[in-house]
C-alpha cells in the first residue's frame, strides 16, 4: 500500500470511530463477564441520572442520589432483600409517561442494551464500585505475564500493553527502524528533527537497540531544546500569554515565569516539587527567587483594566480562574461547575470550590491592573540581575541602621527627664500656599464664604479638581507637609480631599492622597494598591459643616509610622491600613506610565472617583519638608500640650547638633539611592500570602461576586483525598495535600500527560478530565502502574519517559500488521501500533527553521514578534500596533512568538493552539486547508524553503541528484526511493523551464523574506530548488510523526 | 441594556448555489498534503454534507442563511429604534430609584456626583402599517419598517464591554463558550464539507471595533465550528495568496507533483 491511500483510509475512517468503540464494548451477553460498575454502569447513572440523583443537593429531585448504595437502598429504589424486585428496574422498564426513568423529558432515554446491562447488574446485588481516579494508586501495581508469542517485550508497559492486545486478538505492529524511531523520539522531547549528522550516528551505532536508544535519550534530555519542549506544553495549561485579555488587552511581562519553566525542565525538578514550587513556593522557608517566580503560574489569568469595571468582579473571577486551573492542570478535575452548584456529576461540592478558592484568594491584589501606569500588579517580586540584589540588600540595611539610630535617639530623648527647652521658631515658611481669596470660578467649583468670614475659601461640586500645577507630585522618598482647612457638608465613601496623582482604579491610585471615607481622614502613599503602599487610617470622621485643619507629614521613609495626621494641630490616633511601599510614587516614563511629569497636586476631585461633593477648603499650604508636631499647631493656631516625644521630632528635625544633622542628611541621600535604584529593577507577578489575618472566603451562590453565602476557610475535597490536620492550613498545605502518595489524581494525571506527548493520546483520552464524565482509561492498570514508578523514582519525569520512549510499545511502526486494525480501532487506544499524527504548531514551524538552518538556538528571554499578516493587530481594535522585528527575532523557536491574547499569532492557532486565555490540556487536532495555505504561503516557510534551497545548492555544487537525495532527506530524516527521487527531478525540471522563461518571477521569489542571500547563485536554479523544498515542506513526513 | 435585532455575530454561509466541484475548484489552487488528504476524506459522504448534530429539523427550514451584523461602536439604540419620551421628558432629572432598583454602576458613573437622565437627541415618529418608532436619523430605514423586525427587550446583567459583548456572542459572560455562530454551525450542520459553515467580517477601518476572535470562536465544541474570518483586505483570507514569482501554474505543477509523492 502507498503512502498515499494509506492516508485516505485512515482519514476516511474517522467518522466512524464513535461505532467503533461501541462495537468493542457490545460482545454478546454470553462471552462478556457480568456488568462492571465502573466501566458499565456508572457512565450510565452519570449521565442518565445524576443530574437529578446525584452529588448536587439543590438540583436533587425526591431526597434520591443513586450515586451512592447506602443512600438508593435508603431511599428505597433498591431492595436489599430482593434486587431483581428493586424500585429502579420497574421505572426504568415502564413506559407510563409519569413513572418512567430518565422522564421522557430528559430527553436521554436509555436503550434496551442499557436497560439490560442495569437490571443484570441490580440482579447480581448492585454492587458499587469507587471510581477508577478516585482510588488511591496502589502501592504495587502488578505487571501481567505475556503468554502469547510475537511480543516484543521491553519493559513492564510492553507487558500491560500485550495484555490488551492479546485479549483482543491484535498482533504488535514491527518494530519501527532506527530512524524513524530517532525522528519520531526527536520531535516527542526536543520539538526539533534529528540532524542528518545525528542520525548517521545512530545508524552507525553498534551497540544494541537499549543501549543506542538510551545513548540518544541521554543526548536528549541534556538539551536545552528538551526544557523548551516540555516548557511548551505546559504554556497551554498555564494559561501562558504576554498581554493580560481583555479588551484593552496590554502587555503582562511575565516571560521571566517561562524562563524559570524552561530552567526547571532543564534541572529536572522533580514534579512534586514543580507543583509545590507554582503553587506554594512563596510559602516555602527561605523561598528562593526561582521558588518565588515559579507562583506567577496562578497570576497568569487574564485581567482587565476597563474603565469602571467593578473591582470585586474581576478579583473573585481571578482567584476562580486558579481553583479552575489548578483543578484541570494538576487534578484533572473540571472544577467549574462547582462553581455555581455542587458539581452534578463528581463529588466536588460548591462548598469544595470555595474552600479551594480561599487558599488561592488570599494575597493582596486588586481586581483591575492599571491604565495609566505599567507596572505589574501586586504582589510582585522584583527581578534583580548582577549585583543589584547585593547592593539593595547593603543599601536596605545601612537605611534600616541609621534609621534605629534616629528612632534610638528619639526615643531616649522623650524617655529623658530633664525638662525640655522652650523651643524656638518662627512661623514655618510654606513652599506653595492659596488662600483662594481671588478664585475665579472654573469648572464646577466656585468661591465661597471663607474660613472665619475673611475673603474666600473654594467650593467643589465634585467633578473638577481645583490643579495646583506648580506642585509636583511628592515622591517616596521625599519627606512633605500638607495643611489645609476643610468643611464637608455631607460624609461619603471616599470623598477625595487631595491628591496628587493621575487617577484612582485606572492608575493603581499611584501617588499620595488624603480623602475622607465617610468623614474618616485616610492618607495614602501608593506605588500600586494594595499591594505596594502605606496607608493610615483616623478613628474617627471629621464634623460636618464645620471648619476643621487637617495636616499631613511624610518623614521620607516609606513606613506607614512615619506618615502623621493632625486634626486642628493635634496629631490624630490612627490604625495602620498599609505599610509596605517598596517603590517610587510618582509616574515614569522609563515604566512606561502615561503622563509622567504632568501630574502635580490637586484638591476637591479626582478622575473617575468620589469628589468633595459641597465640600470647602481654604488655606491651603505645602511644605516640601516635615513639620514637627509644634510647627503644625503652631500653623495651625492651636495650643497644645507637647509631650517630650513631640518636642524630640522637633528637635530631631531642626537640632543644630551635626551628629543628628549627618544622619538626618545621610539617610535622605541613601533613601533617594535606594529609590533609584530599585525604579531600575523590573518585576512579576507572583503570589504573596497577606500577613494579616486570612482574608475571608464565602460561597458565591450562582457564582456571583454579590451573593455571599457562608464563610469558608481553606479546604481540600474530601471525597479525593481527607486533608491532613498535620499539614498548614495555607498553599503549602494544598501542595502536600496534591503531591501526597494517597492523592489517587495527581500522579495519574501527570502519567497521562506524559504518555500523551508520546503517543498523542492519553491512556485516559479526557486529559482535562478524570471525573464520571471523562473517558475511562484505554489501560487502567498500565497507568496506576505508570504513576506508582513515577512515585516510586522520586517524581522524575526523565524517568519515566525514558520508559515510555524505550519501550517496544513505542517502538512500533505506525503501520499495524494488519490493515484492519485500522477499521477495529482508529485511535489506537488498543496500542497495536506506533503513534501516527500532525505535529503541533509550534513542532512544524521550528522543523522549517531548523532544517533550513535559520533556527536560532537563542534560550529565553522576552517574547520577539516575527512575521505576520499586516494589519492583524489593527483589526482587533484594540489599538494595538504589531511591529515586526528584524534578525534573529524571525527564527526564534515558536514558544517564543509574542501572544496577544485577543489576536494570537495566526501561524499558530490556525494549527489548533488555543488563544491561551484560559487553561487548556489538550489541544484539537484538524486538518484544515488553511493549513496547507499558511505552509505553502506564509513569508516564513517560503523564506525557509528558499534559504535551504540556497544551502544545499552551495553545499552539493554540481551534483543536481545528490541534492534532491539531501533535501529529501533533510526534510524526512530517509531516503528517497527512486521514484520518489524521479518525482523530485521531474519537479525541479519544471520549475526550471518555468522560471527560465521568467527569470524576474525566479528573483521575485527568492527575494522572500529579509535573511540575506547569496546573489552570486543563478535566481533560476535557487528558485527552482525553492518550490522543491516547499514541495518537501507539505509531504505528509514533513508535518507527521510517525 | 435594550438591544435591536443585531444580536449575532454570525453568518451561516448557505452554500446551495455551488457544487461540490466549485467547491473544490475554488480551494484546489492551494492545497497541499494536509488539506489533500481531508478533502479526499470527504469523498465519503460529499452528497451528505456535514449533518448537524439536531439531525432532522422537525419543521423544515425557512431561511438559506443568517447574517448578522454585530455594530459594536454603533449608534445607539437610543437615537435608532428605541424610542423612550418619557426620557426626554424626565430629561436633567435624576434617575429614579424605580428604575435603577439598587442596580450596580460602573466605576465610570458610579462617583458622579449625580446621575442625571439623558434623552435621545433626534426625533422618533412612526413608520408604516405597523407604527413603528423609527429615529429620523434612518429615513431609508424607516421606508421599510414593515420588512424588520425590532426586538426591544435584550438586556445583559454586564456593565463593561468586554463581559457584556461576551455575553451577547455566547450566552455567557466569562470567556471560553461556543459563540452563537458556532452553535449554529454545530446543530444545523452544512451542506458541504469544505467551505465554512460561519464566516465573519469586521470593519475595515483604524480599530474601530475592538473585536476579539473569542467573538467568534467555537469554545469547547470543535474548532472547526468556529468563525472564519474574511478580512477587508487583499487578502480576504490568510495565507491565501500564492508568494511573489508563483502563478497558478506553477502552483499547479508543483501540486501535482506533492500528489505523486504522496
């Protein structure tokens, strides 16, 4: 059979693969063994009944869950004392409308077959087995004994394998020859063909089968292109992309997660600790930099920053979005549904859901990243390179010295009993003051009566600001003063007084600010919040319709103790609603942030936020220094009983004595260094548990932000796995509770993943699903086997596919003994063959680069745009512009293509890779003619095509047949046969006519792409041996592992 | 939110008018060794089509296709179809607690000092037979308002664009559902096996509309329920065009040759 009609019929038979698999299951009643629960009857009540007797509470009709024995037999629908009499078999028989099960209305009617596999099993005593996934693995798993002859027997997957194949009558396919093996094994952990140099090698190797074989998995696994590929897969399930969704859709900056995945692949951590790390490595002691980076994988959901989008919202979409990756990423699980109820079909309640949602819910983030400014969202962790983290830690505590110093001495000062000296001083000089006496209206606001009935104070309606622009915004290592008097005739939630920022929510309230939070003072200093910021809070609301002062003073520390309020003089009792700001308050460009340098101070209103509606202020001052407690009620005309603390922060800030003068000025300058040079070192974003006390979690009812239910505190679902008192009750705990020995999933999960990037299946085909709904496993016992050896070899993934790949199993040629394996079994789920399918996305573009030799081998770093159709971007209107880079940026390997999630790179998704807004296990896989097209016309592969032309014209001079040999080979890993090779030079003959006719046709495409050619060669020649390649590039090999 | 009829962003591209032939004719120029082989899969069934997954309709289909124009950064419907004089009236007045009913506000409006109400700027009058409100902003439109029908009581509990305009394309507002192309596409079937069942066309124009493939994907059903989509430019379909220096041909030849290969 060729190739050729070989394709036709397998492709031809998948449609009819669903009777297929019927028809494997319907073995006459007489030589099938009684009906398995698992595998017979559960799918059966799973998805006839289930929905109304199953683990969901609030959709359960008539107190009745079939889903457990106890609970049917209570409710009576199976009679223990007489089975074949039981309730269940009269309804599912009847044909009364009223009586029968499911109710015609279901509209999932169960056939005779069914019918008669439920009344044999209830016969039998309706036993009830747990769920396949659910049941921990076992601590041996039994490896079966091939009797048959004819099996290649490598290694115990071979032995479960021959099992299966002997049962159902199939024969292992050959042995796949060396290079296809080499091939097919390259693209599995490297994503890249073998060299022809690598495969002369293999070939030429002596050395037995196991022993040439695990030479070239040793090879391949010491590659930096084995952590790329292995990296690659898991983009998809972590939701991996560069901007953050939505519609606005901006940069995310989280490519140094993927570095860190790249590294860990490349380390071999171990899969135990590669969950730990992404889902708790914050929380682990002494967390490195790498722990810290690897939790970015639970910030990479998308996020928004649309304008009036309610902050809440989107948070509690988030924290859902990790319960929801998680569950399918590392359980297995489609957790979604117990979002909104307890899940209908697996027994994942919605109380689970939550309980999940509060180990993940607990860092301090906002629900909106920011419009006005570019920096990551908190918690985020700065990325230091060289010996800045060295000169941070130095520069942090010689800060930290100099400030016990001062707080030393203050406290000395005020602990002393001599009695303090009258201090002296005159009224203390403003930098900007406004009295508002000649205010002319503007916007909505307008002069008022004045303080005291002397000239005038301003008036606000809340809309406008009143812009203070010759006061530059404070920065955070800038001690200040801000004094001013105000009368509010109405308390609101977050009234802003002052300001000197650009927006609220839209700029991550970056800046400072005083506002009123229903009369309560509250003044800000904020990087991006919460997360990064102080902020202090007064206990009690300011009067209404009254003249009351309010100072504000800021040491320069960037502790919430060294911001000050003061109420008509006084220094005010506040509580601490923040105190970690760890960066610069003002905007800057260097970050990106719109409008640097145009943001100053401003009073009465602010942009999308809560103005000073019918509020009053007047005498306004601004101090770019801090006042002490005597200069503030000496400015504000009170008489105030000074306590020894008060006179010491006026004598630390005006002492003549140069000791205290020399730390004073030594620790500004060190506090405008550390700034400085903390501005340079960018960050990610990553989890970091708040310190406060656990944030609460509630039930959502319907899943709904504003429907709060019952508080919950982190949980795990019980029916999985019973949480360990011993464990912390945080990530950490979650982590051990997923990579615990009795957890039936995670191990099973990774398994699968890992026999599904061999074969392209997974022994359970449902990757994204191991509950009731998903499929059953091909070879239950291969794949609790499979997991207990990787358990048992210390979670090493090398390890174990270096058994999947040395098997014979694997080994097979995609091609079965006999043709009608084919028909019997379409998918291979019986394994009486290689695996045989199109290379993802990513695999086929890398394959062209690399065989044209344009790959660059370039490890991470930031994401590069290569080509792509014009306009893409533009059309999305999400006012993006793509800009095309130049040089190497074009030959990167695919996982580094920049992911606009609203438009993702069409040379990729038009392959089937998702739009990586969401976690996604497993890919489709289509052949579509689109596919062809982009092969056949992308700038790309014609590049490609015409720089490997260019290669093998100037390795081969001469030898026309020697070419077509290398460049068949090059792009296959074989040789051509005769005719294949006769097919080749009638081709190259053709076009050679062709384009000699038309030589400026020849120069038009060999002038593809921007990688320079060589100009000397004859444009017809090139030209002619470029089709040829592009020919190459859409043979079936090219595209097809087999 | 009260919407016209513009609720979908899909096409059901009917294909009656063309043969299978033509079909395949107007692909053949550029298929290669994958989209080969899923074409000649089609051998199997080319008089069937693709059947829907509702399989016999049980009333026979009126219509050959839908279009569906999706106007994002359209008029409003407030100065189109839907006509509110009570509006006008209250026009500067604050909104009523009995119309708002404790609704959440965005935090575009939400700090506003005031809410106050806001009327269309044109002029409404009835059209035709059957009295429709039209504005007299579409006196074309209004000349055949007994051929439309307008449906005034679509509303969406979202208050931002992106889960709003989600919502309206897939029944739900969080992103990764079928989009209502796609269930179409998926219950209805095709005719033919080749060309998209659901094509989708955006504004040419600077990014007028932000519109995002999610619109039109196909969410957990296959992908190839998802929206194709034509662009406004010259090359209405990606990939499409041949490269610089090869004609028909030349691609000709050069498929004939991947054929014998194959």
């Amino acid at each position: 059979m060729t190739t050729k009609s070989r394709t036709f019929v397998l492709l031809a038979l998948v449609p009819i693969t669903l009777m297929a698999a019927l028809s494997v299951r319907a073995e006459s009643p007489a030589d099938r063994p009684k009906p398995g629960f698992n595998r017979d009857i559960r799918p059966l009540l799973s998805d006839r009944c289930f929905a109304c007797h199953g683990p969901d509470k609030t959709s359960r009709k008539a107190d009745l869950r079939l889903d457990r024995r106890d609970e049917a037999i209570r409710a009576g629908v199976l009679d223990p004392a007489n089975f074949s009499e039981s309730e269940i078999l009269a309804r599912i028989a009847s044909d009364d409308p009223d009586e029968m099960m499911p109710p015609p209305a279901f509209k999932k009617p169960l056939s005779q077959q069914e019918k008669s596999l439920l009344r044999e099993w209830v016969a039998q005593g309706a036993e009830y087995e747990p769920h396949w996934a659910f049941v921990p693995v076992p601590k041996t798993v039994p490896v079966p004994e091939v009797k048959e002859s004819g099996f290649v027997v490598a290694n115990p997957i071979d032995r479960f394998a021959a099992e299966r194949l002997a049962k159902e009558g199939l024969k292992q396919a050959r042995q796949a020859d060396r290079t296809t093996w080499l091939r097919r094994v390259s693209f599995d952990l490297t994503g890249l063909p073998p060299t022809l140099a690598e495969i002369d090698a293999f070939l030429a190797d002596t050395r037995l089968d196991d022993a040439a074989k695990n030479a070239v998995l040793d090879r391949l696994f010491s590659s930096d292109a084995y952590a790329e590929r292995m990296a690659m897969d898991w983009l998809d399930v972590a939701r991996y992309a560069d901007t953050f969704g939505y519609q606005a859709d901006r940069d995310m900056h989280t490519w140094p997660w993927r570095d860190w995945l790249i590294d860990a692949f490349r380390k071999n951590l171990p899969y135990d600790k590669f969950v730990t790390w992404q889902i708790a490595g914050d929380l682990l002691p002494e967390a490195t930099k790498e722990q810290i980076l690897a939790t970015a994988f639970n910030r990479l959901h998308r996020q928004t920053n649309e304008g009036g989008s309610i902050e809440e919202e989107f948070r509690v979409e988030y924290v859902s979005d990790r319960v929801r990756t998680a569950g399918t990423a590392f359980l297995g699980l489609s957790m979604e549904c117990s979002r909104c109820h307890d899940h209908k079909y697996d027994p994942i309640s919605q109380k689970d859901f939550y309980g999940l949602s509060a180990f993940f819910g607990n860092i301090d983030e906002h629900g909106l990243y920011s419009h006005f400014t570019e920096t990551a969202p908190t918690p985020a962790l700065p990325l230091y390179s060289g010996d800045q983290k060295t000169r941070h830690e130095t520069l942090k505590k010689e800060i930290a010295e100099l400030q016990g110093k001062l707080d030393g001495w203050l406290a000395s000062y005020a602990a002393g009993s001599e009695k303090p000296k009258p201090a002296e001083f005159g009224s203390p000089k403003a930098d900007f003051s406004k009295n508002f006496d000649d205010l002319k209206p503007a916007g909505d606001y307008a002069p008022a009566e004045g303080r005291g009935g002397i000239g005038h104070s301003i008036r606000f309606e809340g809309d406008d600001a009143f812009v203070c622009k010759d006061v530059a915004p404070f920065r955070r290592s800038d001690p200040f003063t801000v004094s001013l008097w105000l009368k509010p005739s109405a308390h609101k939630p977050r009234m802003v007084v002052w300001h000197a920022s650009r927006a609220a929510e839209d700029s991550a309230y970056r800046g400072s600010s005083l506002i009123l939070d229903d009369g309560v003072p509250v003044v800000s200093l904020i990087h991006f919040w919460p997360g990064d910021a102080i902020a202090i809070r007064a206990r009690r609301p300011v009067p209404m319709d009254a003249w009351t002062q309010l100072s504000v003073t800021y040491d320069g520390s960037s502790r919430a103790q060294g911001l000050r309020l003061y109420v008509n003089g006084v220094e005010e009792p506040v509580e601490v609603v923040r105190d970690r700001l760890t960066r610069d308050i003002v905007h800057n460009a260097a970050w990106g942030d719109a409008d640097a340098g145009s943001v100053s101070l401003a009073l009465g209103a602010r942009f999308r936020d809560v103005g000073f509606q019918g509020g009053q202020i007047d005498d306004l001052e601004v101090f770019r220094r801090e006042l002490s407690p005597l200069e503030v009620a000496h400015a504000a005309g009170a008489k105030i009983e000074a306590s020894r603390a008060d006179f010491a922060r006026h004598v630390l800030l005006h002492s003549p004595d140069d000791d205290i003068r020399k730390i004073r000025d030594d620790l500004t300058k060190l506090r405008k260094e550390e700034n400085e040079l903390i501005s340079g070192i960018p960050q990610v974003m990553v989890m970091k548990e708040w310190p406060g006390p656990r944030k609460p979690a509630y039930v959502l009812h319907r899943g709904e932000y504003t429907a709060r239910g019952e508080e919950v505190g982190p949980s795990t679902p019980s029916a999985i796995l019973p949480f360990d008192p011993s464990w912390p009750n945080d990530r950490v705990g979650l982590a051990k509770w997923m990579t615990d020995d009795r957890n039936p999933l995670v191990s099973r999960v990774i398994a699968n993943r890992l026999w599904m990037l061999c074969f392209g299946r997974g022994l359970v085909a449902t990757l994204e699903d191991f509950g009731y709904q998903g499929e059953e496993p091909t070879h239950p016992e291969l794949l609790s086997w499979l997991a207990r050896d990787l358990m048992d070899h210390g979670w090493d993934l090398r390890h174990t596919l270096r058994t999947i790949l040395t098997s014979a199993t694997y080994g097979q040629s995609s091609t079965p003994r006999d043709p009608a394996t084919y028909e019997k079994d379409p998918d291979n789920r019986l394994l009486a063959r290689g695996p045989r399918y199109r290379l993802s996305a990513e695999m086929i573009r890398d394959n062209a680069l690399a065989v044209s030799g344009l790959l660059v081998r370039k490890v991470g770093g930031p994401s590069v745009k290569p080509y792509q159709p014009a306009g893409l971007w533009e059309e999305s209107g999400t006012g993006k512009t793509y800009v095309q880079e130049h040089g190497e940026s074009l030959y990167r390997r695919s996982m580094y293509t920049f992911w606009r999630r609203t438009a993702p790179p069409p040379s990729m998704t038009t392959f089937d890779a998702p739009s990586r807004e969401f976690c996604m296990v497993k890919r489709e896989r289509t052949a579509t003619p689109l596919q062809a097209l982009a092969i056949l016309n992308d700038v790309q592969y014609v590049e490609a095509a015409r720089v490997l032309a260019e290669r093998l014209i100037k390795d081969l001079p001469g030898d026309e047949d020697e070419r077509l040999r290398t460049a068949f080979r090059v792009c296959t890993s074989h040789s051509p046969s005769e005719p294949q090779l006769q097919v080749l030079k009638r081709l190259l003959d053709e076009q050679k006519s062709r384009f000699g006719a038309d030589r400026e046709s020849a120069g038009k495409l060999i002038a593809t792409g921007e990688f320079a050619r060589d100009q000397k060669l004859d444009p017809v020649e090139h030209a002619a041996m470029t089709v040829v390649i592009q020919t190459l590039f859409n043979y079936d090999p090219f595209v097809t592992k087999r | 939110m009260s919407e016209t009829n513009r609720t979908g962003c899909c096409g059901i591209e009917a294909t009656a008018g063309l043969s299978r032939r033509q079909m395949l004719g107007r692909f053949a120029h550029g298929i290669g060794g994958i989209a080969l082989a899923d074409l000649m899969r089609a051998n199997a069934h080319a008089a069937t089509g693709t059947p829907g997954a509702l399989g016999v309709l049980h009333h026979p289909p009126k219509i050959k296709r839908v279009i569906s124009l999706f106007q994002s950064g359209g008029p409003s419907h407030l100065e189109t179809f839907d006509y509110k004089p009570l509006l006008k009236k209250m026009e500067g007045q604050d909104l009523p607690a009995s119309v708002r009913m404790g609704q959440r506000l965005t935090g575009m409006s939400g700090y506003q000092a005031r809410l106050p109400l806001v009327g269309s700027f044109t002029g409404f009058r009835q059209h035709g037979p059957s009295g429709a409100w039209i504005s007299d902003l579409l006196p074309h439109t209004a000349r055949i308002a007994d051929k439309i029908c307008v449906i005034r009581s679509l509303h969406s509990e979202a208050i931002n664009h992106d889960p709003a305009i989600t919502f309206l394309q897939t029944g739900f507002q969080i992103a990764g559902r079928p989009s209502i192309g796609s269930w179409l596409s998926y219950g209805l079937g095709s005719e033919n096996e080749d060309l998209p069942t659901f094509v989708v066309l955006i504004t040419k124009g600077k990014g007028g509309q932000p519109l995002y493939s999610r619109l039109w994907g196909s969410g957990f059903l296959p992908s190839r329920h998802q929206g194709v989509q034509f662009r406004a430019s010259a090359e209405p379909v990606l990939y499409l065009n041949n490269p610089a220096g090869v004609d028909s041909a030349s691609r000709r030849s050069m498929l004939d040759r991947l054929r014998d290969l194959h």
